[in-house]
C-alpha cells in the first residue's frame, strides 16, 4: 500500500472527500476576503443618509467622504427608513421601518462590517410603535420613541411618546424612567454617555427633561427641566454639564428662535441667554465643537444683513464672539454635525436661489462636508437628507 493510501486510510477520508474540503476552505476564505474588501465599514471617513428626498421611498444610502460618487445603497425596504443613528464605532446602523403588512414601525439593527440585518424591537406585537433610535456614545444601548398604538378600542387615540432604552447585550427593554407622567421624544446623549435629553411632549409644560447618571461626578441633580417651547431638544456639551437649548420670542407680530445656555453644575441650574432674545438675530440650530468651547450656530440676522437662508456661524463659549463660518446667499443650512476631531462639519443644505439669483422652486435638500482645514466644501448627495457620520474605529 502506498504513502498516500495509507494516510488516506488512517484518515478515514476519500480523494473526494478531500476535494471537497479544500473547496470548501477556498470558497470561505474567498468569502471572508470578499467581506473584508467589499465591507463599508473598511473605506475610512463616510457618510449615512436618507434618499431619496423625492420621489421613491427613501432608504439608507453610504458614502465615502473622499469618493462620494462611489456611494451605494445598503437598505432596501419596501416602505422606506423613517430614521436612524449610528453606533459610535462606525460598525452598525439602527435604523426604523414600517413592516409591510402592519405598516406600524419598529427598530432594526445593521451591522456594516458583515450586512447582517436584525429586528432588535418588536413594539408591533404590543400595539405600539417604536422609532427614532439613538446610539449611547459608547454602550451597545438604544435610546428611542416608543408610542402605544391603542388600536383595539376606539375610545382612546394614539398614545403619549415615551422614551425607552434597549440594551443590546444584556437584552433589557425597559422605559428610560419608572414614571409614567414623563414623556417626550427626539432623545441624545452627550458624548461621555453620562446625560440624555429630550423634549418634553408636555402640553402643559413644554420644555426639555435632561437626566444625569452619574450626578455624584458633576454634583448635578439627576433631573432637571429647562422650560422651552422650539420644540427642539437642543444640544448638549460634550460632558453633559451644559445646554443651549432654542427658544422663541415674539418681535412685533413675527416669532423668532434665540438660544438659552443652561448651566447644570450650578445648583441650582442657571438660566442665561446665549443669543440676545430682542437682537437682531433668529437662531434655529447648534452644534457644539468636540473640545466644547465653540458652538457652531445656524443664524438668519433680521436687520440689513438678513438672508433668505440660514448660514452658519461660530460663537465661542465663554465670550460669545461671533465669526463667519460657512456663509452663502443662495443656499440655507439646516442641519449640521461635527465629526469626532472638529475638523470637518457634516451638513444638509437647500438650495433656495438657482444661478441666476431668481427662487429655485425645485430645490431639494443636499449633503455637503465642510472641510476646516482647507475652508473648503464637498458635495456629496444631490437629493439627500437626514444625513450621519459614520467614522470606522
């Protein structure tokens, strides 16, 4: 008998059994390379938003900052995404949708690195529907809405908003507070995971909750209320010890939006303007820098330097002086986000005026980066919104 039979013998397997093993390690390795190179989660510095803005149902969309005309779509659901968030690893999307049976939404889980795609709620099945998914900065945990649908009697209406938090890997489902008089919407954390905030949907007493979990570190209270009726929840510091929250004021027979700054390691909590309420400016948005000591704002000025859209301003923190940042007539600004190191603002813009100076009636909402660095800005989507970083760890 020869070698080779021997050690086939010995092995109990055939020269076809061993064909087909090596094929089968071929095929996974090929598969696992594949993954890795084709994986999203690999191309560096990208973005996740919504298109398209008209038209079809709009889903998730992926592109890369540096290459945005390489942008590709990773979800394809029937009756379109309403939201999503991203994880602060840029690995995974949460993301909510209608089911295409009950048309009630709940939330899904998308993991980038491998496309695997999971239901992580199921509010469907106890008539209520769940949504608006925000990532903790650093814990596999989901904030989000929760609404009671009450659809098996018709002596009540929809439910009041609530927010929830799921714990991915614990596997906790649970309301963010045992009391069921707190309710609200549009939740965020700060970016050291110990505060969240979110709107009140109050009525009787419009304004923002913000709870602190771990309040012996700040010496803050753990639930304070910033009164307020934007309807925005605002933007928290980095560590979470301050808001600027907007607010409206009523000039003659026009409202305007003016910022408050809430201040929380003060006991208790102080009250100041961050914009003046009877100036000349009409504040709508902010953001804060990473280091927390800028604020970028997005302003209209309502005296001779006034423009159709809003255009985009820095304020330091401490001294309120004001510098342009991103300013030009023809288009508004609406949403932006700075990434991690504050060297580039992610932003929605809307072109209001075409080349020609005359109103663009069919404008719709597009993706752009500013990069601080080279004062420079890159398109990334034409019909797009709602639109995320997605920075790979």
């Amino acid at each position: 008998m020869g070698e080779q039979e021997k050690s086939q013998k010995i092995l109990g397997l055939s020269p076809l059994d061993l064909t087909v093993i090596v094929v089968v390690i071929v095929l996974a390795v090929a598969i696992g390379f594949a993954s890795y190179w084709s994986s999203p989660a690999r191309l560096g510095k990208m973005i996740a938003y919504l298109a398209p803005a008209s038209g079809d149902v709009p889903n998730i969309w992926l592109a890369p900052v540096d290459n945005p005309e390489n942008a590709q779509q990773i979800t394809f659901s029937a009756m379109g995404i309403y939201d999503f968030d991203v994880d602060g690893q840029g690995q995974r999307l949460a993301y909510s949708a209608r089911d295409d049976v009950n048309r009630t939404r709940d939330i899904y889980l998308l993991d980038l690195t491998t496309g695997d795609e999971r239901q992580v709620t199921f509010c469907a099945e106890s008539d209520a529907e769940c949504y608006t998914p925000v990532f903790h900065p650093d814990d596999p945990v989901i904030a989000y809405v929760r609404v009671n649908s009450n659809s098996s009697t018709e002596q009540f209406g929809t439910g009041a908003p609530r927010i929830w938090v799921l714990d991915l890997v614990a596997g906790t489902n649970r309301p963010l507070s045992d009391d069921s008089q707190l309710i609200g919407h549009s939740p965020i954390w700060s970016d050291s995971g110990d505060t969240i905030a979110y709107y009140s949907a109050d009525l009787a007493s419009p304004g923002v909750l913000v709870y602190n979990f771990n309040p012996q570190i700040s010496d803050t209270q753990t639930l304070n209320f910033v009164p307020a009726q934007n309807g925005s929840v605002g933007a928290l510091s980095p560590n979470g010890l301050k808001l600027i929250v907007p607010d409206i004021v009523n000039r003659g027979d026009q409202i305007f939006t003016y910022l408050k700054l809430v201040d929380f390691t003060q006991s208790p909590a102080t009250f100041d303007n961050f914009s003046d309420p009877n100036g000349a400016t009409d504040d709508i948005a902010i953001d804060w820098y990473p280091d927390g000591q800028q604020v970028t704002v997005g302003r209209r000025y309502t005296d001779d330097r006034w423009t159709r859209g809003y255009q985009l301003f820095n304020v330091d923190a401490e001294t309120g002086e004001t510098s342009e940042l991103v300013f030009d007539e023809a288009y508004g600004h609406y949403f932006f986000e700075w990434d991690t190191t504050g060297d580039q603002l992610l932003m929605q813009r809307l072109q209001l005026l075409d080349s020609d100076g005359n109103l663009n009636n069919l404008a719709r909402p597009e993706i752009w980066v500013y990069d601080a660095e080279t004062d420079s800005l890159i398109k990334v989507a034409d019909s797009g919104y709602f639109p995320r970083w997605v920075i790979p760890n």
